[in-house]
C-alpha cells in the first residue's frame, strides 16, 4: 500500500481552530461590541436632556397651566325677546350678573380686550365691551353684561326655533365673553389667545311663571 507524504507542504485555506470557533460565536452578541468614551459620553447627554426637559414641563405645568376658573351666570332678566317671522327682526332687552372666580392662588390672571357675545340660534345679535381685570390670588370678578336693542335676524331656522322655544316656556341663549389672557407667576409670565367663555342659558319667556337657575359656564384656553 502506496502511503502518503505527511511531510508535503499543504496549500489548502487554513483550518479555523475551535478558539477562532468560539471568538465568533461570542462576537455574535451586540454585548461583545467595545463602547468608547465618546458613546457613554453622548448616552450620558442624552440622559441629562431627558430629565432636565421632563424637570422643566412639570414647572411649566404647575405654574403656568391656566387653573380652574369657574364662572357662573348667577342672575339674568330676560324683560323683551320678541322676534318676527315677516320682518326678521329680533327686539330684545337681556340682563346678566356673572362672576368670574379663580379658587387657588398658584398665579395671577389678567384679563384684557373682553367682550361678551349675546347669541341666539347660532346667530350673533349683540355684543357689549369691559374693561380689563385681573384675578389675584383666590378673588372674584363680577361682570354685568347687558344687551338691548334690535337686530336682523336672518338664519333660515330662527322663526321655527323661536316659535317653539316660546310655547315650550324657555328660550336658549349662548353668551361667549371672550378675552386675552395673561398668567403671571413669580416673575413669569405667559399670554393665551382668547380663550373663551360659554355659557349656555335657559331663560324664561318674559311674562310667564318660569324662573332662571344659576349656570355654570365652560372656560376654553384654545
């Protein structure tokens, strides 16, 4: 039997050894990737971004987020609200006391360019102007929106509203006061673009034996 040289030289691939083996099986792992200074450094960045941004919005939240105003149309006289189907003319003569509280004293609100907006079935017929206010800490404001005149109006549904509202005894009227607000706390201050008021009224007809109850009004900041 012919053997083999063992001694010849072998040019063949080299043959991995088992350590080659494990080193890859090893390197497989995300674990086995080296991190440099420069890693940890941007990690440890990103870390103190994280919470400076979420120590920064828990400020701003407690401070500067507007509180729970409440508001409250506390009387209202409804002496004429007379509309014509021919004419399209509404006659009114409308009366408010409302306040405006703020319960906390966290900041101070100042309240400038304010109107209210007299409404009546989606239609605007009149508006009347106040002087700017400021809440302080835990105070009330009473404002006391009145409304008389006559306006045209020309909604295709206001003859049918108003024919029923009045045999059912009670007219609905929306009054918006709008207004722009400033917030201050400490030495920050922060402006709101018209937030508004609406308030939702359920007013007797002039005359007949109902009575108005006090409403609360809803406050939207945006």
């Amino acid at each position: 039997m012919q053997q083999s040289d063992l001694n010849q030289v072998y040019y063949g691939p080299a043959v991995p050894s088992s350590n080659a083996y494990g080193s890859a099986r090893r390197c497989s792992s995300c674990f086995c990737c080296s991190r440099g200074p420069g890693s940890l450094l941007a990690i440890l960045g990103l870390t103190i971004f994280m919470l400076a941004f979420i120590i920064s919005m828990s400020v701003f939240l407690f401070f500067f987020v507007p509180p729970g105003v409440v508001v409250y149309v506390n009387e209202a006289s409804l002496a004429e609200f007379n509309y014509s189907s021919d004419s399209h003319n509404l006659r009114y003569n409308l009366s408010l006391a409302m306040s405006i509280r703020k319960p906390n004293k966290r900041i101070s609100i100042y309240f400038d360019n304010v109107e209210a907006l007299a409404i009546y079935d989606g239609c605007l017929f009149d508006f009347a102007v106040f002087s700017a206010f400021d809440l302080g800490h835990k105070s009330t404001a009473n404002l006391s929106p009145a409304f008389q005149g006559a306006q045209l109006l020309l909604g295709d549904s206001a003859a049918t509203t108003y024919a029923r509202e009045k045999s059912e005894g009670y007219y609905y009227i929306d009054m918006n006061v709008r207004a722009k607000l400033r917030l201050k706390g400490w030495v920050y201050k922060l402006r709101y673009n018209q937030p508004n008021i609406a308030c939702r009224l359920k007013l007797p007809v002039p005359g007949s034996s109902g009575t108005f109850k006090a409403t609360e009004c809803s406050m939207y900041y945006f």
